[in-house]
C-alpha cells in the first residue's frame, strides 16, 4: 500500500491532539495519572510538607517560632518561605531537575510555591530575581534552575522577574560544610549589583535553601545596594543537619 506523503502530518497532528487529551502520569512513580501538579493523589500525599518553621529562615522547627540561629545572627532576609523540607523525595525532585535536566519538575516546585504563597497572602514583591549561578556554572549544567522556577512563579502570579540586576562573579564552597564565620568570609565579593534596586521590594527564588547564607548574603548586597524588602521563595528548605 502506498503511503500518501500529504498524510504523514495530518496524523502526528491528530495524535498530538490525544496526547494532549489524554492525561500524563506521575512524574515521580510514572505509574498513576497525574493528580496535580505533577504528581499522582499518592506520591502527593507522601510529600514532606514544611508546615512548623521558624518565622524568619522557614527552618523545619518542632515548636517555637524562630530558631537559635536567627536568634543570635539577625539576617539580612526579611523572610524565607519555603513549602517543603529537602527530604525524600523532594531531594530526588531536586536532584533530578538539576542533574539530569528533568525540567518538568521546575512545574512542580513553582506551583508549590506559588499554592504556598497563595494561602498565606505573602505581599507581591515589585520584582523576582533568581539565585544566581556563575557564568562557567550555567554553561556547564546548561541552565539555572532557580531562573525556570522564578519564570513560571513569575508568570503565575504576575511579578516581573529581573535576573539581569544581580551577577556572581566566583564560585563559592558548598556552605553546608563550613562554618558561621566560614561561610560568611566564603561569599563577600562573591555578588556584584548591576541595576541598583533603589525603594524596591525584591523576592528570590530559589530551588533550595541549605544554610540560608547565600539567601542572606544576596539580601546584604541588594540593600547595601538600596533595596527596601528582600525575602525568599524555595521550593525546599532543609533540616538543620543533614
Ligand atoms: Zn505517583
Ligand atoms: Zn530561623
């Protein structure tokens, strides 16, 4: 039988068309349909929500409302959401976006954010800007997570984001490993303003937030610079030691 060449892409037309009708599964299992945002009813249900944390850095606390740290080091960040705890699978979430470029699940962790946010009625910034990554670091992994994330959150809840106004300039340690002070002397001159963000409430995004010195030094830097509020969105925020 001959194949009419004109009909090839009627078809792959027709089947984009069920595709897009028929309903995906589930991100993490791959085996039940899709529940809401990304995930099937079950795996939903096994994500570790981060509901009692302290009210400054979102450290998973078992009671109180700021932790020891933000107690006796005042950060330079306003606020931190973040509405789950890096745990399994939020890890293997993390994980398989940043390492093996599953970008589906920046999907998820916006629209996490975003229902978070939403139900607290947190205050819209006049901007997002998403942690930024070193030149040499983008092109080795080929994207910055956080700028995906804040896209997507950005769009959803109407907010500009505005990734251009700050740069990072050197790689820094992984802070998890080092100290207070440690951390700190890791990361000055590691950020350089370019737009000053003069009166300006600013939100960053980010996928995770481990120690929160990154988050703080950002905060330092952008109102050293002139900006009014900077607080943070992540996706995750980790236990205090891991
Ligand atoms: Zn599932
Ligand atoms: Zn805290």
């Amino acid at each position: 039988m001959n194949t009419l060449p004109g009909k090839k892409p009627e078809q792959s037309a027709l089947i984009r068309a069920i595709t897009r009708l028929m309903p995906s599964n589930c991100l993490l299992c791959d085996d039940q349909v899709e529940w809401q945002h990304g995930l099937c009813k079950e795996c939903w249900g096994t994500l570790p929500r981060n509901t009692t944390s302290c009210r400054v850095c979102a450290l998973p606390l078992t009671g109180g409302r700021l932790c020891g740290a933000c107690q006796t080091h005042p950060s330079a960040l306003d606020k931190v959401v973040a509405p789950m705890i890096y745990r399994q699978p939020v890890d293997r979430i993390v994980c398989e976006l940043k390492y093996r470029e599953r970008l589906s699940w920046a999907r998820t962790a916006a629209e996490l954010i975003v229902e978070i946010i939403r139900q607290r009625d947190e205050a819209m910034p006049d901007f997002l800007v998403p942690v930024p990554m070193t030149l040499r670091a983008v092109r080795r992994r080929g994207f910055n997570q956080s700028a995906y994330i804040a896209r997507l959150v950005g769009r959803r809840l109407r907010i500009k984001t505005r990734g251009g106004i700050i740069v990072k300039h050197r790689e820094t340690e992984r802070q998890s490993n080092l100290s207070y002070r440690e951390r700190q002397s890791n990361l000055r001159g590691a950020f350089e303003v370019l737009k000053r963000p003069v009166g300006q409430s600013i939100v960053l995004i980010d996928d995770v937030v481990t120690t929160g010195s990154t988050a703080n030094e950002l905060a330092r830097v952008l109102k050293k610079a002139g900006a009014a509020e900077v607080s943070a969105w992540a996706f995750a925020r980790t236990p205090d030691k891991i």
